[in-house]
C-alpha cells in the first residue's frame, strides 16, 4: 500500500440510464467508441491513467494536476465539438471533477478522501462541465487556458468539512499564465459597445450593462420582461389583427408566472415596426428581457418566430421557430404562446437559467431577498440530502438579512419537508413541525409579493397534506395556487399527486396531463406524478403506459404498478435496482405516504411489500 499526492478526474455520461432506454446496443457501442477514441487517448497524451471504469463513468490519476485540468477542458471542448449538430436527445456529454489530495495506491487502484472528493465534484458539474476544487484552482492559477468561477461551498457525501467548488468557464479561453477564480461579477457576454466604455467596465471588474442602465445599482427582484409586437411578414395587412393577438395572447400568458414582472401591452405597442436600437427600447421599458418574433403564412398554414434577447447587451438567449398546425387562429395563438411561456417560464426555464448566471455575478453585499431565493435554487435542485442541506443554509442566511420576508421562510420549510419525504430526516414529525410553523410565519406576514403568494398557497398545500392531513384544505390550497399560475407545467406537475393523494384522482390526472402538454420537455416526476394519479385511481395500464416514458427505468412507482399487473417478476427487479440506489427507502418510510383513503393506503404498501421493499 503507497500513498501519495494525486491529481483525480472523475468522469460521467449524462442521463446514461435515459439514451441507455432508447437504444440500449447503439448506446453501449457509442459510449464505448467515446472512451477508446478519445478520453483513453487524451488521458494517456496527458501523462494520466485509468484506474476504474464503471461502465458510464471512469476514474483516473494525473501526477500534475495542471495536466488533468488541461485534459478535462480539452475533452469537454472535443465532446462539444462533437455534439454539434446532433438532436439534443441523442448526445453524449459528460460532467467532469477534478480535485487534487492525497490518495491510497493498492493494486494499481486509487482510494482516499482525494479521490471521493473529485467523484463528488463530478456530480456537481453542469452537463458538458467541469467542476474542481479550490486547491486545484489555487495550484494552476496562471498555468492554464481557462478561468473559474466559485459556485461556494458544499456539502458532500461522506466529507466532513464542507468543499468549496469551481465551475470551469469553457467558453472563456485567456492566455496561459493569465488565469485566476474569476470575480462574482465577471460578465457572461462582452457587450457591443465602444472600446473607451469597454475598458472602463473592465477595469470595474467586469459589471454588466444593467448595472449601469439602473443607476450604478444592482437589479433587484424578479426580472421585468416585455413583449414586443410579433412582426407580421404575411405581405397582408389583413393579418395584422393575428399578429397582434398572439402578442397579446403572449403577453397574457407569461403575466401568469409569478417569478417575471410584465411590462403592460400598452407600453409596448409603440415599438410596433420600430427600428430603434433594442438596447434603447429595453431601457426605455426599463425591462430586463424582451421577446420578439414574427408571422408569416406560407402554403401549409402560419410560420411563427420567437426569441428571447437580453436588454443590456441585445444578445439573443433563446430562439425558436414554433410549428403549430390548425385553421382555427384562437388554437394557433394559444398553442404558439403556450410553447414559448414553457421554453422561458417555469423553473426549468430560460428566464431562469440566465437569472442563475446572474444572481452569481452579484457581490455578496448587493444581494437582496429574490438573489438568496434563486441562489439556493441551485443546491436544492439537484436533490441530494447535502444539497438540500445547503439551501436551507443559503436561505437561511438570506433569512437573516431579510427577517420579514415569507418567501424566505417558505423555502426552508420546503427543505424540512423534502428531508422527510426523501427518508433523510432522523426526526420526521419534528422536522415536519419545524416546517409547518415557517409556514404560518410565512402566511402571516401581510402584503406578500405575487411570488410569496404562489408559493405560500404552493407549499402550503404540501404541509396540509403531510403534516396536518387536512386533505379539504390541501386541495383549497393547491387550486388556489394554480388559479394564480395557470399555465406553469412545474406547478402543475407537481401539485398532481396532492389532488390523487387528497382522492381528487380525476382532477389530478387532468392536471398531469396539462402539465405534459404544455412542457415541451417534461421534468421526470410530472410523468411519475401522473402515472400515481392514474394507479390511485385503479387505472393500471394507463398507469404503465405513462411510467414507461420515464428517463429512469428502476422507479419503485412501475414496480408496483407491475404487481397490479401481476408481473412479479419484473416488479421485484425493478425494486432490487431501486433499494440498491437508494437503500433509506423503506415501508416505514412510505407509510407516511398521506392517502386519504386507508384502502388505497393498504394496497400502496402492499404492493411494495409484494415487489420486495423491506419492512425497514
């Protein structure tokens, strides 16, 4: 046994077990060609070594740590590279860490806390990123082609002390011997303007043009969005009337979703057909995000245009043509105006990707209560028991600063909740009456924002559920949360089991079904959400069809809609590769499960039971 100083790169495909189900042989021979054509070779160019492969992931050691980072930037560059032009479904992309420490050498393989740290790492990265640790950062400022961003510090599986990690800017190559973390306010985009003003926002660090536009003050609260006229390029005036409507139809819609603030139609109607600088328009609108497009007929019905632009710096952030087929115009609008509110709406949208980009450019000093709430957004979404744990920090802080906002409170009282419902929690009723009581604070407060009130009647039809099982108020809850945002497939999604849980299967199912409908690229647990709602309701092979569309194939949710199918078989398989993954899962812990009617709660556990979950 040696031990030494290593450099390790921890590597893993994206959603392998998702591309894995479309085409599992073409998939295993991609992956596979991907290893041997280009990270065994870049690895070994690099003076490192494979030491374990496991099957989607590989582990290996560098004896410079300057040498790994190089290799993981240049194989995240190949990788994308390679990727353009392939349908976003079929990709192949990576996360990759990196971390330098010490490690234990046994029969050429690599264990220690040097080496849990770069596979922790790892999980952290975006797909297509590179996520290391701050000694790395530290030891190869200056020496490589690429700058940092810290994402703070995190807490991580089986590590004591929290690790603070950085995100790689791959898409911000400088000189070698030039690199350092870059700053929270590092710009994402450099922006269009003359050179004198560009020096002088470089040598400010770097500060975004908002910060300029709003009177050397950093944009606080949800982000102000404007519609502008859609185009009509028909070569019909007679259309204009379409185009007009769908403005307004768009305009109505994304006036729903609580975490936007929409400028008035009557507002932006004067910059129909304007040719004015869209930087100017945005500052004159004193919006953040405006959105454009177009209509044009040709033979086979109406082409529609949208996009997304960035006020400050009028950088496109998201575009798209929208295919939508009908004679009836009414359907056309609301189809056209659904697909671009879930694009940019919702908390998988592009609003708030670029908001995420942004919140982490701020100085701590300038943070106000919305930044705390996006900033633990991050850690939260990625669902794991040390994640949720620093969002409930992050919050917690915000909390601090800001001792009478609701929204704040809230949000750690979701956490509490996910603690228990995800088995996490040591204590579930106390962590549970922890959260109910942030949660009457937080109902207590008067004159909440739109957002506080989505969220208050959101969350708090969860705890009516969990922690009081008030199934009437529940529901109450959970209608007026959506009547505030209608059209928002994440409220929807994940306010379905709620309805079948509290015995509203049909209400819950039409709920899930919208919500797939209206999201272009549904999240996972809108479609294990529906498929509960539809094994609730007794309706078994609906329930099947829906949970086959999952990207995750060992979800318990089929296993015992399996049983109820009569294929043990297959039930108890899918079970042993659950329990594997997350072995806290148990009949103790489901019992909890809050059904409202004790039959339906008897057949739930014991159609875990029959698919083999152990007692505890």
């Amino acid at each position: 046994m040696e031990r030494r100083l290593a450099a390790i790169l921890a590597a893993d495909v994206v959603g392998y077990s998702r591309i894995m189900e479309q085409d599992e042989e073409g998939t295993f021979t991609r992956v596979g060609a991907r290893r041997k054509e280009l990270f065994e070779p870049k690895i070994a160019q690099h003076k490192g070594r494979i030491f374990k492969l496991m099957g989607d992931g590989l582990l290996a050691e560098f004896g410079s740590v300057v040498d790994a980072v190089e290799c993981a930037v240049e194989l995240q560059r190949e990788m994308a590279a390679r990727n353009a032009g392939v349908p976003e479904d079929q990709r192949i992309e990576c996360r990759i860490g990196v971390n330098l420490g010490d490690v234990i050498i046994e029969d050429g393989d690599c264990y220690g806390e040097g080496v849990n740290i770069a596979a922790r790492l790892e999980t952290l990265a975006e797909p297509g990123g590179l996520c290391v640790a701050e000694v790395v950062v530290k030891q190869v400022d200056r020496k490589v082609d690429v700058q940092f961003q810290s994402m703070g510090k995190h807490v991580v599986k089986n590590i004591a002390e929290p690790v603070s990690a950085y995100r790689a800017l791959l898409g911000t190559g400088v000189a070698k011997r030039s690199v350092r973390a870059a700053p929270a306010g590092w710009p994402r985009r450099r922006l269009a303007i003359p050179a004198i003003a560009a020096m002088a926002l470089i040598a400010v660090g770097g500060v975004t043009a908002w910060y300029v536009y709003s009177g050397n003050q950093w944009p606080s609260g949800p982000p102000v969005v404007a519609v502008l006229p859609f185009e009509n390029l028909t070569g019909d005036p007679a259309q204009s009337a379409f185009s007009d409507g769908l403005t307004d139809f768009v305009t109505t819609v994304l006036s729903t979703y609580p975490e936007i603030r929409v400028v008035a139609r009557s507002s932006t109607a004067r910059f129909k057909s304007s040719s004015e600088d869209i930087r100017r328009i945005a500052e004159a609108l004193g919006a953040r995000y405006l959105i454009e497009g177009s209509v044009q007929r040709g033979e086979d019905g109406f082409h529609i245009t949208a996009q997304l632009i960035e006020g400050a710096t009028g950088d496109h952030v998201w575009g798209r043509p929208i295919g939508v087929t009908s004679e009836n115009p009414m359907a056309l609008q609301e189809s056209a105006a659904n697909t671009i509110y879930g694009a940019l709406a919702g908390f998988d949208g592009e609003f708030r990707k670029n908001e995420m980009e942004l919140v982490w450019r701020k100085p701590n000093s300038a943070l106000d209560e919305y930044d705390y709430y996006l900033r633990g957004h991050q850690a939260f979404f990625k669902s794991t028991q040390s994640d949720i744990a620093l969002a409930r920090q992050i919050w917690g802080e915000g909390l601090r600063k800001f001792p009478n906002s609701a929204l704040l409170r809230i949000k750690i009282a979701v956490t509490f909740w996910a603690d228990v419902v995800w088995g996490w929690s040591e204590a579930p009723d106390d962590d549970l009456a922890k959260g109910w009581r942030l949660m009457q604070e937080a109902e207590a407060i008067p004159n909440k924002s739109k957002l506080a009130e989505w969220y208050s009647h959101y969350i708090m039809a969860v705890y009516q559920l969990w922690h009081r099982h008030d199934y009437d108020r529940s529901v109450a809850e959970a209608r007026m949360a959506i009547e505030i945002a209608p059209y928002d497939a994440w409220t929807l999604g994940d306010l379905t089991p709620v309805m079948a849980l509290a015995g509203n299967t049909a209400e819950a199912i039409e709920w899930g079904q919208k919500a797939l409908r209206i999201d272009p690229h549904p999240q996972d647990f809108f479609v294990a959400n529906l498929g509960i709602a539809y094994y609730l309701e007794g309706r078994y092979q609906a329930a099947l069809d829906t949970m086959r569309k999952l990207n995750d194939p060992n979800n318990p949710y089929l296993a015992i809609i399996y049983v109820r199918l009569g294929r043990l078989a297959e039930a108890r398989a899918i079970m042993a590769a659950y329990m594997k993954a997350v072995p806290t899962d148990t009949l103790a812990v489901e019992a909890r499960f809050p059904i409202k009617d004790p039959a339906l709660r008897e057949r739930y556990l014991a159609d875990l039971r029959a698919a083999g979950m152990p007692e505890r």
